[in-house]
C-alpha cells in the first residue's frame, strides 16, 4: 500500500492506493496556520482499521514553502553576491540585506578577481549584529566553479545557522535567477526544517517505517531527508501532483493536454509524447523568477464560480470568484448556474440559477437559455484560446542549431485530459473546440494525492568536460573530478548516467524507476590561433518525471 | 548612463548555428557564440520583460534574389544556415517594423557584409549579404524609401557597399581599420558613391590602434551630423566586433563600453552582428553590453575582467590623424553636390571595372559595370561578369524608385540581349522587386 497526500491551499487530500488503485480517499479542509493537523486527520481518516506495516510508501506535497514565500511569512535572509562585471547591482530585485562583494568568476569557470576574505567576514559581524540567522552566497558563473561559494560558506557559516549556496540550487547559468533561489530557499529553511522534523515524528507515532518522500515542483519525489535542504523545491507541487495524478489514470503516450478546472481557475498543463513538459528555466513564484525545475503550468482566471458580469464590451466572466454559485446561494451568476440550467449538471438550486442568469438576460436582451448558452460557450471559447496560445509559445521556443531548426518538431495535442469539478460539464465543449478526443478519468477529484502517491524520484545532473583544463565540474553536486586531454563526449555522458544513478537512488529511487534521458550534449573546439586546444563539452541528463514502476506491475 | 534612460522593447534574435563551420579551425565555427550565449544566460537578460526572443524566420530564395545576382542560382551558392541567418535578420525588421519592437538586434552567424551584388561564392567568410537582404524585404513588405546603414565592423563593408553605390536612397557608412593594413584593403575615403548616388557611400578608415576615444569621435563629429541631415526611416548597424583590442584578426582598440556608447548614441532600429573572433574574452561583453544599451539599462557595469582604460588609450598622433580625416570627410560630404556636377558633367554613362577575388571559395572575377547617367532615379545598371572557372553572365538592373526612363532601357536591354557568350542573363527588377532570369 501507498499513502499519498496532498496538502493543498484549500483541501488536503489523502488516498491511500493498493495494487495501482484508489483503495479509500480522504478530503478535509486545510487550516493554513496547523498544515500538520490538516495533514495527520485527512491521514487518520484514510489510515483507519489499516496496518501501518503494510505501507511501503508514504508520499505528501504540501504547500508549506509556497504559502511561506506568498504570504511573506520567512525568515530575513542576508545576501552575499560576488556578481562581478555585466548587469548593474541597482537591477536586482532581492529582499533582505544584500551585499555584492569582490570576486568574480568568468564563462569558463576560470578566478579572474579573488574574494576578499576581510570583507566577507564584516558582513558575517553584521549579520550577526542584526540578527540575521540565515544567509544565500550566490556568484555568477558559480556553477563552472564554486570555489568563491564554498569560501564564503567556510567564512560565515560559523556564525549563522544555514548558508544556501547558489550552485547547488541548479546547474542552469542565470545569476538573478540563481541568487532569488538561493534567497528564497535560505528564507523558508527554518520554517520548513521544523515541518519536516515534525510529520517525521508524526510517522513514526502511527508505527510506520515506510520511507516518507516529499513532492517537488517538477512532479518527482525525494527523501524527506534531503528535502531538509533544498525547500525551496517543494513549492508548486500541488499542479504538479495533479498532472502526475492525471497520467497515471490514462495510458497514452501522445501529445496531450490537462486542464484541472477549479472553481477559480483552470491550470493548462502540456505533456510531450506523454510526458509533462517543465519550464524552461525555472518556476515564478511571488514575483520571484527561480532556476527550480517545475512544471510548465499556466492558471487562466476562468473557472465554474467565476463571477459573470455585463459590461459595455459584452459578456465578462471572470477572473475573480466572489463566492459559490448563485445555485448554491452565492452573490452572482457563474458558469456553473449557467450549465445547470442547460442541463450540464444537476447540482444546485436550478431555480437559484435562473434567477441569477435571468438577470443578465435581460441587460444582453436574450433568453434565459440562449443566455447560458452564450456564458457556457464564450468561457470554453476563452479557455480554448489559452490553450492554443500556451501551445504556440511552446512551438515558438527559439532552438540553436541548424538541424533542431529545419527538424521542427511541434507539439500537436491528440488527447484533452479534464480534472476537477466542472470536468464532465465542460467536456464535449473544449473538445469540439480544441479538436481532440477527451477524457475525463475516475477519481479526477482526487487526482493530486494519486499523483503524489505515484511520482517517482527525480533528479538531474550538469556535466562540464574542460579537455584543455583537464576538469569535470558537476555543480548540482558541488563536485570536481580531473579528466584526461583524451576524454570523449561517450565518455562525458556515461560518467553523467552512473553519477545520476548513483545521485537518484541515494534519493530513495527505485533503480527500475531510472528513466534516463540526455536532454543536452553539445561539443564544442576550444582553439587558439587556429589550432584546437582542447574541446568544452556540456551534458545535461535527467530522471524524467514520470510514475513508479509499483504502480505499473501492480495494475 | 544617467538613470532616467528611457526603456526601450527590445527584440533579440539569436542563432548561434552551433552545428555550422566554414572548417574545423577557421574563425567562422561552431562555438563563436556560445561564450556569448553564456553571457547573455547568465546576465538573465531575456528575464526583462522588455527584451523578447524571437526564433528566427528562414528567408526564400525570393528573398536573397531581391538583393543579389547568384551564378548560376540562389539555390546553388546557399546553405540553409544562409536563409537562418538572413532569415533572422528579416525576424528583426518584423519586429520593429510592426511596432512589436522599438528595436532588434539578430546576432545571427553566418555573417554577410562581404557578400557583394554578383555571387559567384563565398568572400571573407560571407556568402549572402543579410543586411542587403533585409533592406530589399523591408523596401518591398513595408515601403521603407530612406535607410541607412552604419558598419562598425572592423573590416570595410565592401559588399554592401557595392550593392548601394549606386542607390542615392541607401546611405552606407563603414568605420573600419585602415583598408592599407587589413582586409579587404578597400575603403578609403575617396570612395564616395556611383555619380548619381554620390555622399550616399561614406568610409571612415580609421589607423591601427585606435581605441574608444577615436570611435567616439568620428561618431560625434562625423556619423552623427550626417544622419541627422540624411533623415533616414531606419537605421541599421552592421555590428561587427572585431574592433575589439583582444580581437586575433585586427588591431584596434575598442571596448565593450566603447560599443554600448556607441550603439546607445546610434540608437539603430536594427543592430546585425558582423565580425568578431575574439570568442571567450570579446564577444560575451560585447555583446551583452550592446543589448542593454539598446534596451535602455545601465551597461556601465560591462567591462571586460582585464579591462584597463589607460593601457588602451591612443596616441596624440593618432587622435590628430582622426580629427584631420574626420575635418575632411565632412568637407567632402557637404560639397557633395558641386562634387556630383563636376564627375558626370555631359556624361551619358559611367563605368566601373572591378576584380574580385574570393578569398574563401578561390574564384577570381572580372566585372564591368555600366550606370545610365540619371537625375531622376539610381539610374540603371548593366553588369558583365566572368569568373576563372568559366562562368559568363550579364546583367540589368532596374533600380528600386526608378524613373520610367532607366525601367523602359533597362527592359530593352534584357529583351535584346542573346545569351550566346552568357550562360545566363538576369533581369533584377528592385523596384518591382522580382528576377527574370534567361
Ligand atoms: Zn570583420
Ligand atoms: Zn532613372
């Protein structure tokens, strides 16, 4: 058995699978200020008559760090950025004490200006005097060499009780990006590190001593052990749990999208020949542009309560919700009064839903139903149009080689998969629109904790071959290994695959759950007056997100 | 840079053609943009939402037959990395054009400001002239009449030169080092523009070792002042960084803030990389700092790490020779019209014998090209050209804003041309913007 449960805004769900299926599922509400109390009584509920040693698995997203990060509730970070030449110190946004100091790494990870050890050691005074506990030490290009990094960590660390470092928050290059997440992670540390220490506890109390993993924004799972450290990975795994929920009640292996409709919004998610698509970068989150690996997801304001309004452009639904739908007593019309009077659903007070429509029936000089038809179908209309937008900047994305350009590869969506409330209402509709098949899967409602029950772990791994260097830098792992003039780029790659293994199952991986792929292998000649010196190689392989090999074998 | 500077949308279209060489070895290779695609990530640059990227468009061989003569055929003397990287630039002019964009930089590769009207293959590392290829789209996709382009690469634009030497509607200046100590060993300031075009082709050659300070002063007192009176609707900057004081090719002294003053002082609409070989310690903060000048952010952040303004600075001799040479240029320039009368006087046509070697491919060509001496339009164009390996081709071309005089001869011309000799005969009507080939 598994338990997964999802600590969400406003619900935490909690399932508990056996044999690839939803054996019992649980859903109360969250009480934001007590997640732990949300999540031990939606587990009670699921757990009960059950024997905990039975449990191979135990698997949460939670909200914690985002909810943190939104609501501003963190710690004071203090900032050291070694930023060195390029963007002018007044065009970061950071929150905090920040201070860019002397040093300076360049593009190929060579130390063209040393860090000042004095400077980095009045400002670890300062901190302390202000009372700052927590620190991010972030350079640019740090992740071709984190000597600088390291130094700081070395200085300061004595003094304060955890230092973020920024090459080890990813191995993309993007500096602003790299010291946002390295501040964010420094900032939600303390509060996470207590969460974590206190569901350990709560574990153990039910007598279980399955291995418990947290879910990430990219839709895999790490040990919660090691999420002590990263927090900042934990947050936006909600849509995440969702899509991983949604594909392991499918089976395609096609392009496809997800929509999971709330009542406020709708999160548009795109799978790539099965296989949800990340952002390119990183995930936004509070404003703050990250380097954290998370799921391409993009929220419309549309949604079954959203707030139906006439103005003289028209008909505007959306984007706020002001309560529940008029047929549940709510102040407005909304999208679901109008599918429950076209016979959609049978939820409600059908005769609280025509009055509310009635209304604006009468301001668009229409009938009733003719009036529901138009809310129903421009929504399905707007939210098709997201969809197709989000597709077209995907395709758009600029590729560098001659070969990816004339190869144009373009996602073309064959299957429309619907979860949450309004899913079956709104089916036929977007379907007919977006001209693909859909479906709607069995316990959609659920969806989230199933996904957090069944994602495998994952990670990623950077790979930086220097042939005139003789260096191997791998910055995820802060590691650096001496390679010979010789190496070969086979050789870069299957060093990067034993590395990565070695990395995912040390994360609690199943070692059938490897899903390799090389998402990056580019080889280049490093010259000096026209003779080849050595050659610059750049590998990036990851564990793609996908579903535990359990789930498959037991179903 | 005062902190009041205004942002500006910007478009950037990158293709660094990762997997395209002229040779293993040569400086035209794989990873000349990786430093910079480095830079430019790392920076976070496309995190401003007023810098957008755009995937470039690849351009037709419609397109590359609008601004050149290609033997045998477009199709025969390009490569697809060619239509990307003209492509790219055409992506560029989009943006502006339509007012997606107050301006666009393509840091495209291949580069193009060699490639001249006739093609018959590739001379210093340039096949297709991309500039010249965007300024044909954008004459005929948005009726642009008056544009300027401002060559800051080190070495002479002799391509987009010849292409306008004749048309008195595109102004082409060329900043570059001294044609008597780098290739291609052309312009000098003497070469001023065909009679009925001339001023519309000014070249500034600059002496060896000259470094900020000297750019900056031909740009003031020489570049600025011309544009102004020139007026044209769109500026363009052949942005070539071997200028660079690291570049292994040349021998000048400009810097990266050199450039961003520069280009924030130009204020281009369209910013295309040219030259630059200086990959690792060059390129990156060139060009980064290039792309926030036009976006309007402080660049004086920009500096290489082993950047030493005093060990750069030039010569007394040199600031004087600049400052003479400048004095002169613009003498010239504004005595242009008296200059006009005096070179055609009662002449009927012109003529102009060339011998052109391209250097990358190893054809030698001998061309001789006829102007019709017009006050009313560019004037029309005849071109005979034959190369060492045997090929033999004649040409008419019709200019963009022609007069009905030059269109009704150069139609003749075509019609009763045999092809005999020729293996083959072009019509290149730029103001209809088409080619007839027979
Ligand atoms: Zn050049
Ligand atoms: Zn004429």
């Amino acid at each position: 058995m598994i338990l997964g449960i999802d600590v969400g805004g406003t619900h935490t769900d909690a399932v508990l699978m056996e044999e690839g299926r939803v054996r019992k599922k649980a859903k109360v509400l969250t009480d934001a200020d007590r997640l732990l109390t949300s999540l031990s009584s939606a587990a009670a509920m699921v757990l009960d008559g059950e024997d905990p040693q039975k449990l191979r698995r135990v698997v949460l997203s939670t909200t914690l760090s985002t909810n943190a990060i939104v609501q501003g509730k963190v710690d004071k970070v203090g900032m050291i950025l070694a930023s060195g030449p390029g963007l002018s110190p007044a065009d970061f946004r950071l929150e905090g004490a920040v201070h860019f100091v002397s040093g300076y790494v360049n593009h190929r990870g060579i130390e063209v200006a040393p860090i000042d050890r004095e400077e980095i050691g009045r400002i670890a005074r300062s901190f302390e005097r202000e009372g700052i506990e927590h620190a991010g030490a972030v350079g640019k290009f740090s992740t071709r060499n984190p000597k600088q990094e390291l130094a700081v960590k070395e200085i300061m660390g004595p003094r304060l009780k955890h230092v973020s470092l920024g090459h080890r928050m990813s191995g993309n290059l993007n500096f602003p990006r790299r010291a946002a997440t390295a501040c964010l992670n420094a900032s939600v540390w303390g509060t996470y590190k207590r969460f974590a220490e206190d569901v350990q506890v709560f574990i153990r109390e039910q007598g279980i001593t399955a291995p418990v993993y947290i879910l990430k924004a990219d839709g895999g799972t790490f040990n919660i052990a090691d999420s002590a450290d990263f927090p900042v990975q934990t947050i936006l795994s909600g849509p995440a749990a969702s899509i991983m929920g949604v594909m392991s009640m499918v089976s395609g292996r096609e392009d496809a999208v997800v929509l999971d409709m709330g009542g406020t919004t709708t999160d548009i998610a795109v799978l790539a020949g099965g296989v949800p698509l990340l952002e390119p970068l990183g995930v936004v989150i509070g404003g703050y542009k990250t380097l954290i690996r998370g799921m391409l997801t993009r929220s419309v304001g549309l949604g079954g309560d959203s707030a139906v309004k006439t103005t003289d452009d028209g008909l505007v639904i959306g984007p706020r919700r002001e309560g529940v739908a008029a047929a549940f007593g709510g102040p407005c019309p909304t999208p679901t009064d109008a599918m429950i009077i076209l016979g959609l659903t049978d939820i409600g007070d059908r005769r609280k839903a025509l009055n509310a429509i009635g209304a604006v029936s009468q301001k668009l000089n229409l009938s009733v139903e003719d009036t529901a038809k138009r809310i129903f179908e421009q929504m399905c209309a707007e939210i098709a149009a997201h969809v197709r937008q989000m597709i077209d900047e995907v395709n758009r994305r600029p590729v560098y080689t001659i070969h990816e350009m004339l190869e144009d590869a373009r996602l073309a969506p064959r299957m429309l998969y619907l979860v949450g409330g309004p899913a079956k209402p709104v089916s036929q509709c977007l379907g007919g629109l977006l001209g693909c098949p859909v479906c709607v899967p069995d316990h959609a409602e659920a969806a989230n904790a199933v996904g957090a029950a069944l994602a495998r772990t994952t990670s990623e791994i950077t790979l930086l071959a220097d042939t005139e260097r003789k260096t191997l830098f791998i910055p995820e792992r802060g590691m650096q290994k001496s390679i010979p003039a010789t190496c070969s780029m086979q050789e870069v790659v299957e060093t990067g695959r034993e590395l990565l293994r070695q990395a995912a199952v040390g994360m609690g991986a199943d070692p059938e759950d490897l899903e390799m792929e090389v998402v990056e292998a580019q080889e280049f000649n490093m010259i000096k007056q026209f003779y080849t010196t050595g050659k610059n190689m750049r590998v990036k392989i990851q564990v793609k997100p996908g579903l535990i090999s359990l789930c498959r074998k037991e179903r | 840079m005062p902190m009041t500077a205004k942002r500006k949308k910007t478009a950037l279209i990158f293709f660094p053609a990762f997997d395209w060489a002229i040779s293993p070895t040569h400086p035209e290779r794989e990873e000349r943009l990786l430093y910079t695609q480095d830079q430019i990530c790392e920076e976070g640059i496309l995190d401003f939402d007023h810098i957008t990227e755009y995937k470039p468009g690849i351009a037709t061989l419609e397109d590359i037959d609008r601004a050149h003569i290609c033997v045998p055929d477009a199709a025969s003397v390009v490569t697809q990395s060619h239509l990307i990287s003209a492509g790219g630039c055409i992506t560029a002019a989009d943006q502006v054009l339509t007012g997606r964009a107050d301006n666009a930089f393509a840091l495209v590769r291949p580069p193009g400001h060699h490639a001249m009207r006739v093609v018959h293959g590739a001379r210093g590392f340039c096949n297709v002239n991309i500039e010249a290829v965007m300024i044909e789209y954008c004459r005929k996709k948005y009726g642009v009449r008056k544009i300027a382009v401002v060559d800051t690469d080190c070495h002479h634009g002799d391509g987009t030169q010849d292409i306008y030497w004749h048309d008195p509607n595109v102004l082409c200046i060329s900043v570059h080092q001294d044609g008597r100590t780098l290739y291609p060993g052309t312009g000098f300031a003497d070469e001023f523009g065909g009679p009925n075009a001339l001023g519309a082709t000014i070249n500034i050659p600059l002496p060896p070792r000259t470094s900020d300070e000297g750019f900056l002063y031909v740009l003031d007192h020489l570049i600025l002042p011309v544009l102004d009176e020139f007026k044209p609707e769109l500026i363009i900057n052949s942005a070539g960084q071997d200028n660079h004081y690291s570049d292994p090719i040349t021998d000048m002294r400009f810097s990266a803030q050199g450039y961003a003053i520069l280009n924030e002082k130009l204020a281009p609409h369209i910013a295309v990389l040219e030259g630059g070989y200086s990959i690792e310690d060059a390129l990156p903060y060139v060009n980064v700092g290039i792309i926030l000048a036009m976006a309007g952010i402080d660049y004086s952040c920009v500096k290489e790490p082993d950047f030493d303004p005093s060990a750069l600075k030039q010569s007394a001799d040199i600031s004087r020779y600049i400052e003479k040479l400048v004095a002169s240029i613009k003498n010239q320039w504004e005595k242009r019209d008296v200059m006009k009368e005096k070179l055609i006087g009662s002449a009927k046509h012109a003529v102009r014998k060339k011998s052109i070697y391209y250097d990358t491919d190893g054809i030698r060509e001998e061309q001789e090209e006829t102007v019709r001496i017009c006050r009313d339009c560019g004037g029309l164009v005849t071109i005979d050209s034959a190369t060492d390996t045997g090929n033999r081709i004649f040409a008419v071309v019709i200019p963009a804003l022609c007069c009905p005089a030059c269109r009704r001869e150069g139609e003749e011309i075509y019609q009763k041309t045999a092809k005999g000799k020729y293996r083959s005969i072009y019509l290149q009507d730029k103001d209809k913007a088409v080619l007839f080939v027979k």
